[in-house]
C-alpha cells in the first residue's frame, strides 16, 4: 500500500461520511434558525424548546433518506471488500 493510496481511500471515507450526514445536518440547521429566530420573536427562552423539535426533525430526515444512506453504505461497503485483493498487493 502507498501513501498516496492510503490518502485517497481515507479521503473517500470522509466524503462519503460527510455526504450520507449532509441531509441531517442541514435539516437540523434549518430547524434551529427557525426556532431561534420563534424564540427570538416571542422572548421564549425555554431550552426544551430548541432540542425536541430538532431532534424530531432529524429523525424524520434520517427515515426518509435511509435508503439512500444505506445504498451509498452498502455500495462502499463492497467496493472495500471486491478491492481487498488488490488492497494487499
């Protein structure tokens, strides 16, 4: 294994890890800005109210694009396990 190999294969996991938690990340940020912006408004100051409808959006986020997270998983998953071969040469 060369360090230009090791390199590329840690980079491909990071991207990967970065793109399969893009949609929960965003989802909760949007979340947040509207709630802190209600919180804002109204002088509502109640810390419940900025983690329970995050943490519900989130979890709605991740139901809905668990498929693709799981494709993207599997897809990386085999390709490490097919290239093994050539991984040990």
């Amino acid at each position: 294994m060369s360090p230009e190999f090791v390199i590329g294969f840690a980079k491909n996991a990071i991207e990967l890890a970065l793109t399969i938690s893009l949609p929960m990340l965003g989802i909760g940020l949007v979340v947040g800005v509207v709630v802190s912006i209600f919180q804002a408004a109204t002088q509502i100051q109640e810390m419940t109210l900025t983690f329970v409808p995050k943490i519900l959006a989130i979890f709605g986020a991740l139901l809905l694009t668990f498929p693709w997270i799981l494709d993207k998983m599997t897809t990386f998953t085999r390709e490490v396990i097919v290239g093994i071969p050539t991984y040990i040469r």
